[in-house]
C-alpha cells in the first residue's frame, strides 16, 4: 500500500555513499569466546528500526538501522492490528504518541481497557489501514529530535517492511493479543497468515496463552517463539501470575518457547541511586534450560546506570563480554551501537594499547569520573590509559600553583560554604566569585571538590557518588604523579589570566611554573613530553623566549570556520600545536552538523598539530548525527578530520577507541565505524532550521597582543584589594558588593537546593 517514497530514497543513497562508504563485513567477530546459548556473536535487534533518530517503525528508521548495523541485524516490529485486519508496525496500541493522527481525527478517540487499565486515546482497532493513508509518523520521545516529523513518514505494513527492506531478520512482537481479541482481531490468524508470505524469524509476547496457541505452527528452525517478561510485580493475564514468580519457572516456559526477552535489570539491576547491583543468575539459568535469553531497554540517550560513565558501549559489554556469561541479544533505539560493541569492542585484549593516534590528553584528569584536578581524578586518567595528564595552573593568596578547572573557587570547591565573605566582582575576569588568589594554599585544602555537571540542566549529572571525592594537588604534587606514572608520556600545563594576576595580584604564574617544571627534574629529561597551553600569544612568546624544550599550545578560545595563512604564519612564531574546538572542526545548527571546515588540514600543512575539545560522554554534548554515541564522534573527528589529539573528560572512553579492532580493517571497515558525512542527516528533513551566521575566519588581530607585563608587587591594604576589584565589607548598608553578595547567595541557593533534592 505505501511505497518508500523519493525522498528517502534519495536520503539512503546519499547516506550509503559518503556516509557509509565503506563495505561491511561479511561476518562478526568469530571467536570461540563468546558464552551465548549457541557460542555465536549475540544479536542486535533494531527497535522499530533506529528509533532513536527517525519516528519509531518507519521505512527509513528501519533502513537506517540495515545502512549502520551489523550484516545481520534483526528489525523489530511491533504488530498492531487494524479494524480491517491489517498488521502495521507501530510501537503502541495506542496511535497518539508517535503519530499526529489526533490533529486528523481530533474528535475519534476513544477509552477502552487494555489489560485491565482505562486507556484512552487513538486506537488502531477503529481505523482502517486505509484510513491511516494521510497519518504521518512521529518522534514519541520528546526529548529526541522532532526535524523529522515534518517528512511524512507514513504507517507501513509487516508485509511492506519485509518485502520492501528484505531484513536478514524479523522480529514480530504481539503485545497486546488478549486486548485484540477483545475487539473480534485473531493476532494468532493475522501471524500464522503473514508467516506464509514473509519469512518472520523471531515471534514475541508477554502472554502465555498466545504463544501457546501458536507453538505447534512454528518450527523453531524457522521462527523461534520468545516469551517477553514485563515488570516482576506486574501480572501475566493468561496465567494470573506475577512475571516475576514465572521467572522461577523456566522449566514450563520451555515448553511454549525457544526463549526469553528480559528487561535489563532482570540480569543487572541497579539501586536506588542508579548504581549497579551484583548480576543475578538469569541468564545462566535461561542458558542451563537450554532457552535464549534477550535483553531489553537499550537507549543511548537516556541515564542509565553511573558505573557505566554514560558510555553506552560499557554498558553493552557488561550483557555480552563479561567473565559469567553473554545475553544471546539486546534490543536497542540506538542499533549501531550494540553492532559496534559486538563486532570491535567486544574481546579486546587488555593488554593491547592500541594505535598512537589520537594522543588522549585529559581534561582535568578523568572529569567525568570524579571531581577534576583531584587526585582520584589524575589516578583514574592514568588508570583508564591518557597519555597526557593535563593541569590547569591557578595561583594561591601565598603564591602556591595548583590544579584547578578555574579561578573562581566556587565553581570546583565548596568555598562558598566556608568563605562567602570573600566575594567579589572583577570586571578583568567578567565574573564574581571567591577566587584562588584571594585564599592561602593552606586554606584552600580544607575546602572540597566539587563535580562538574555540565549537563545538570538536562538533569544529567556525574558520579554522585564520588561528587566531593579527592583531594586538591599543588603543581608540585602534579608533577610528581606524572613523573612516577610510566605509562603517561606528557603532561600539559594550561595557564590562563596570566597577565592579569601579574599585574592586579603580583603572582607571577609563568615563573612558578617554570620553576617547579625545573625543580620536578622536567627540564633535564626526554622522557616526557611537557606542554605548555594558553589562550594567550603573549604567555606563550614570554615562554618561548626562555629557551625552554616545551610544546608551546595555542588555544583558539572563539570557534572558528577559516585561518589567513598570515595568521597560521604569525601562530608559528610562537606555538608548535594547537588546541581547537568541536565546532571549529564540524558546523553545527540546531544540534545537526552542517558542514566541515578545512581547519585541521589547513594547520596540519603547515606543520601545526592539531588537538581538538572538548569531547564528553554525555549524550547531550553530541550532534544528533552522532546517534548518541560517543565512538560515532570520536570516530568522526579522528578518521573524517584526521585530528591529532583529543581532549576528554572521559579518556578512558578515547582509550578504549583507539584500541578498537575495526580501526585496523582498512576497506573492510564496517559502516558502523565509518565516519559520518556532515549534513546528510540533516538533509533527509523537507524543514531546514534558519540559517546561521558562520563562524569568524581567524586574523592576526585575534592572535596579536601587548607583550607580557612584569609582574608588579601588590600593594598591602586592610581596606581594599588594590587589585580594581570591588571588596565586600561585612557591615556595608548599601554599595555594589553587598548587591554582588545578594546575587550570589541567591544563586547559592539554587545550587544547594540542586545538589539536595538530586
């Protein structure tokens, strides 16, 4: 009845050429290792498609999965039936969450039981197929991309997807068949009936009684029927018995089916808190009855438990590559994902440190794990395999140089606990706050660190466990960590502000970094690497004129889409690397990218290493055409851009990439390690979001600045800074910092109430 119409076409030829170019493998990783039921690679099956993108059950959710996915990648269909019979494809009994058939029928809705709870909304049973001819497909997750649901993805048949996509497997999952039959609908005649013209692999439900009725029309050869468990308190209609007493019956679920789909806390289950609990024993017992066992409720883009660090192929390898055993598959929104960490990650020796390129620099130590600058944070990065351990130098009241993500104390520590009357507004730093050089070293370690949550408005937030966790590092400490740590090669320094705490604080931080590189032996050694970064040409000349044998890193703070060749020309004078952004590597527009920039080969020509951040596990931090999946971007900018390093709060996560199987295939590279091609997702779309403005080309004005000032003594005052910072006197009636203050407090409070509620 519905055709793949042309635009879809048009998108999956473009999608299979520059964006997956490259051929698949004939076969998955074929290893002896595996503990499934069979001792094959498990499955990865597509839930309506890749339905993580595109609108659940549509053709091109559904093509993009076969395009991304492992060769033999299964489809999902969830079956619904219409009032005259026909079998569509659509994840719920209900058609308003997912489709805009409310603003067609807006008056024919309708409130009927389904397994005994009142549901009300558009019914597939009071419609025929039809009738369902204008009814567009939309995204049912609200926080997914809804660009696609101007495309007009219409409702499409089990029998259109198997002849139109030919899948190499079929699923079929009957959800509802008590419900149907209800309305005068035999599920079990519509399945034996389709089974006759297309081949259906896989056949699934949560109700007994329906599996039962079709065991003995079904070789298992041929079709294998999976009984689906729901919640362990909810009730099975068929046999009145919690899905979670049934658990304890295998034995009797033998005896209509070939095997079992769990939820995945069935097999790993988490507390309260979302952290991990011991595995239980589900699928050594599905496997000693001689059933398979599937698991469920994969997304890449939804929290899932904290051990995994939102690193969505950690959580794949916990159900298929761990010492007791493997799930014979998983059923996933995000189906590359799944193929990636079955066929590359999956397996990989330990011991293997994999290819050089990208070098993984950390951000602030593993960031993402714990609290950055701490020194669980450095342990964990050298831990999880940087090559280069990164501190960020701020300045003390007594002169200290330490690790810190930034000068403001508020923003890593709880100073705002202990030292709220030290707030102050400075202008040279476009920010308030109580900051490092206001507090002596001494006072700065009774303070706590404080987890980065730079997605906490979308209510991610990192290891809350471990959210005051460590303890702060003088550079000193830092160096001395590296320098014990064989397995890091180099360490950056990043230093910023320079100029300013030079001439308004009388620190010079330059000279204290210099010295403690001196006295930690780095100067008298090629062992390891020693770079020095800053935002600042002026830092980086004073620097180069000391002689020194040091990396010297320019950060392009502002994204950009271009550099003169003067300006590459002038960097040169100063730096031998360079530190860029995402954005000034892939354009981007509403989350999509849009484009790519001649940036990285630009600055490679010239001889100019290239280092690219700010790269985070987060799905919220990746481009939609990323698919939620950090290994999709890493890939992106280290094989299509052709980057040198990258920068992560997750280097564990870069490590783990680099040390990937599928890197080494050459034109065997599966799709699903292919790089993206930026603006084909955004292409298949018929609305295109507003223009926007590109991105400055990089002059030598941006680079150009006065020379480094001397450091210049500060004055000793009780009454004042002395710095052109406006001081908060306690008792104060009225002046800018008692309203600096009141900002602050406000805003603490919010962050306390945050932190307490979470």
């Amino acid at each position: 009845m519905f055709k793949l119409k042309a635009a879809a076409l048009c998108f999956f030829f473009v999608l299979c050429l520059p964006l997956f170019g490259a051929a698949q493998r004939s076969g998955k990783n074929n290893t002896s290792l595996w503990k499934t039921l069979s001792g094959d690679p498990p499955l990865a099956i597509a839930r309506g498609g890749f339905s993580g993108i595109f609108p659940d059950s549509s053709l091109d959710a559904y093509q993009l999965a076969l395009i991304t996915g492992l060769p033999d990648m299964i489809l999902w269909c969830d079956v619904q039936l219409t009032s005259d019979g026909a079998g569509i494809c659509f994840p719920e009994v209900t058609l308003n969450n997912g489709s805009d058939i409310g603003a067609l029928f807006n008056q024919s809705s309708k409130t009927y039981l389904v397994n005994g709870v009142s549901r009300t909304g558009w019914f597939s049973v009071d419609f025929t197929l039809d009738a369902l001819t204008n009814v567009s497909l939309t995204q049912g997750v609200f926080s997914r991309s809804n660009l696609f649901d101007r495309s007009f993805l219409q409702v499409v048949t089990v029998e259109e997807v198997a002849r139109q996509l030919k899948p190499p497997g079929f699923w079929l999952n009957i959800q509802h068949d008590a419900f149907f039959s209800q309305h005068n609908l035999s599920m079990r005649s519509f399945v034996i009936s389709a089974s006759r013209s297309v081949i259906v692999n896989y056949i699934s439900s949560p109700e007994v009684n329906f599996l039962r009725s079709i065991v003995t029309r079904f070789k298992p050869s041929q079709t294998k029927l999976i009984f689906r468990f729901l919640g362990q308190s909810d009730i099975e209609p068929s046999t009145n018995q919690t899905y979670g007493s049934l658990l304890k019956n295998l034995t009797f679920i033998k005896t209509f089916s070939s095997g079992i789909l769990v939820p995945k806390t069935y097999i790993w289950p988490v507390d309260k808190d979302l952290y991990l609990e011991p595995h239980t024993s589900v699928v050594l017992d599905a496997h000693k009855e001689g059933l398979e066992i599937f698991a469920s409720d994969f997304a890449n883009d939804i929290p899932f438990a904290y051990d995994y660090n939102y690193d969505p192929v950690a959580e794949y390898l916990n159900f298929i590559d761990n010492d007791n055993f493997s799930v014979d598959g998983v059923l996933s929104d995000f189906p590359i994902t799944p193929s990636e960490a079955i066929d590359c990650f999956s397996h990989m020796d330990k011991n293997n440190s994999g290819p050089a390129i990208p070098l993984v620099i950390s951000h602030e130590g593993s960031s993402g794990e714990y609290p950055g600058c701490t020194d669980l944070a450095y342990k964990q990065a050298i831990s999880d395999g940087a090559d280069v351990l990164d501190c960020p130098v701020q300045m003390s009241k007594d002169g200290t140089p330490f690790c810190l993500g930034s000068i403001n104390l508020i923003e890593r520590t709880t100073a705002a606990q202990s030292f709220s009357n030290l707030v102050v507004n400075i202008p040279e730093l476009n920010s308030e706050g109580i900051f490092s050089f206001s507090i002596d070293w001494s006072d700065i370690q009774t303070l706590k660190p404080v987890i980065s949550n730079p997605y906490s408005d979308a209510f991610l937030y990192r290891n809350p466990r471990n959210k005051n966790a460590g303890s702060f590092v003088a550079l000193s400490e830092f160096l001395a960590l590296a320098n014990n740590a064989t397995s890091i090669s180099g360490v950056l320094i990043r230093i910023e502000n320079a100029s300013y705490l030079a001439e308004k604080q009388g620190l010079g931080v330059i000279d204290a970094v210099v010295d403690a590189l001196s006295k930690a032996g780095y100067n008298n050694q090629t062992r390891k690497k020693v770079m020095i970064q800053s935002p600042n040409s002026a830092v980086l000349i004073e620097l180069k004129e000391g002689k020194n044998n040091y990396e010297l890193v320019y950060e392009v703070e502002e994204d950009i889409r271009d550099a003169l060749n003067s300006t590459i020309l002038d960097i040169k004078k100063f730096a031998n690397s360079l530190v860029i952004s995402k954005s000034s590597v892939y354009s981007k527009n509403i989350g999509f990218l849009t484009g790519a920039t001649d940036v990285v080969s630009k600055m490679q020509a010239f001889k100019l290493p290239v280092y690219v951040k700010l790269f985070q596990n987060e799905f919220f931090s990746q481009a939609w055409d990323f698919f939620s999946d950090a290994y999709v971007e890493l890939n992106t900018y280290v094989v299509g851009s052709g980057i040198d390093g990258v920068i992560t709060d997750f280097p564990g996560t870069a490590n783990k990439y680099r040390r990937n199987r599928c890197l080494t295939l050459g034109k065997d590279t599966p799709n699903y390690m292919t790089p993206v091609g930026p603006g084909n997702l955004l292409s298949v779309s018929q609305t295109q979001p507003a223009a926007v403005a590109p991105s400055p080309v990089l002059e030598v004005s941006d680079v150009t600045e006065p020379p480094f000032p001397s450091v210049v003594a500060k004055p000793d005052s009780n009454n004042g800074t002395g710095d052109g910072t406006t001081a908060p006197p306690p008792k104060q009636p009225s002046g800018q910092a008692k309203v600096v203050v009141g900002i602050f407090v406000s805003n603490l409070a919010i962050l306390l109430v945050t932190v307490l509620l979470f």
